[in-house]
C-alpha cells in the first residue's frame, strides 16, 4: 500500500513528466551533431539513466498492480516502449531505437491526466471523423468534376482531369497560396469562378472542420463530467469510510 501511494503521488508523477522533458530536450540537442560528437559519452549515459528510470518505473508498476497493470491501454503503450527500448538498446537496429527515443516524448500524454482525456476524445470521435471524411470526399468529388469541366482548357496544371483537380483543391483547402496561385489566374478569365472557389472554402474548410473539432470538444467534455463525477463518488466513498472507520473507533472507546 505505501508503495501504491508513492508511485500515484503527484510527485512521482512530475518527477517522470520532468523525466520525459529531459529526454526530448536530449533528443532535441543530439539532432546538432557537431555537438553530439563533441558530447557524445554525456549523451549515452544520460541516455542510460533515463532510461534505467523509466525502467525502474515500469517495474514498480507492475509489481503494484500485476495483472491490472494490462488493463490499461496507456499502460501497455509505456511498457512497449521501455521494453522495446532496453531489447534494442546495444543492437545493430539503430534507427529503430532512435524511433522508440521519439516515441518516448509521447509518454507526456500518459502521465498528463489532461492529455489523456484530449487524447480519448479524439479516438472517440474517429467514427464520426470517417463520416464526416466521406462526407468530405464526396464534396471534393463534386467539385473536382465541376472544376474540370469549366476550367480544363483555361488551367490544364490544375483543372486537366479529376486527379490533378483534387490535388488543387486540397491546395485550396488547406488555404496555402490558393488565392494567387490558383484563383487569381482563374478569375481573370473567368468572373463567376468566385463563386466556386468560395463556395468550396466555406463548406469544406469552415464547415467541414467545425464539424470535426465540434465532435472533438464535444467527446472531451463528456470525458470530463465523467472524470468529475468519478471523482466525486470516490470522495464519497471516502468520506463514509472515515464516518465508518470514526464510530469504529468511538465504539472501542466506550
């Protein structure tokens, strides 16, 4: 039980979040290989201790909550990687190891209570994403067809057939240099085109995204009444253990 408790102090907690930062600040400054070089004994050993501790942390885990420890997705997620990691450690697999290195900073979302309920959020919100990207396509479809058949012979590089209408509409879709790479050239031409180019932004890339994000936030707060009103039962819970636990003791006295 003292053990439980230390390993689910907030402390504990910061002290492997403080942890995980040092280790992509590391990863970070190894990217500068003049200095890698000049440094590198600093580098592995560090990297070492970093990595002794998160081993150290896993197995502390698992001695905890044995079987329950595997219950949790998050959980698995730390001990693939540590695991990985110290298999991989002194093996000819350099660039795999680099990549379970990476890997390492995203175990920021494991330990930020906040990060994990963004997180889940967004993988619930994956079927109504897929329906929203059909939904999506379907748009992008539509308008790659209207959009070769006005404007193939006055804009060949962006509108000559279905595929590279779509690719110049991800362009404007993503906003990037679609009002003078693409518009602009069009418009001259062609004054209605407006109406195109506009209508396609406001629906896909306003509307469309709303969406998406809408059913982001909308998952994250459910997430977090849940959350609260876990939090408020377990309080209850244990506030009538002490009442319990008081007349426990009133009841020995007398």
């Amino acid at each position: 039980m003292k053990l439980q408790s230390f390993i689910e102090h907030p402390w504990f907690s910061r002290f492997i979040l403080a942890i995980i930062l040092i280790n992509a600040m590391l990863i970070g400054l190894g990217t500068n290989l003049s200095l890698y070089n000049n440094y590198e004994t600093i580098f592995l050993g560090l990297d070492a201790l970093i990595l002794a501790v998160f081993t150290i942390e896993i197995v502390l885990k698992l001695y905890v909550y044995r079987q329950k420890f595997f219950k949790d997705g998050w959980n698995i997620f730390d001990f693939v990687i540590v695991i990985g990691s110290l298999v991989l450690y002194n093996t000819h697999l350099v660039s795999v190891l680099r990549i379970l290195r990476v890997l390492r900073v995203l175990r920021t979302i494991s330990v930020v209570p906040s990060l994990r309920r963004l997180t889940a959020a967004l993988f619930l919100a994956i079927p109504a994403i897929g329906s929203v990207t059909i939904l999506m396509g379907i748009i992008f479809y539509v308008y790659a067809i209207i959009g070769t058949t006005f404007f193939r012979e006055l804009a060949p590089e962006y509108f000559g057939n279905v595929g590279l209408s779509t690719l110049t509409l991800f362009q404007v879709f993503t906003l990037e240099s679609w009002a003078s790479g693409v518009f602009r050239p069009v418009f001259a031409e062609v004054t209605w085109s407006w109406l195109y180019f506009v209508s396609f932004i406001i629906i896909s890339t306003f509307i469309i995204l709303n969406l998406i994000v809408g059913e982001i936030v909308n998952n994250a707060q459910k997430l977090s009444e849940h959350s609260e009103q876990e939090s408020e039962d377990t309080r209850k819970i244990m506030n009538e253990l002490n009442e319990l636990k008081q007349m426990i003791n009133d009841k020995e006295r007398k």
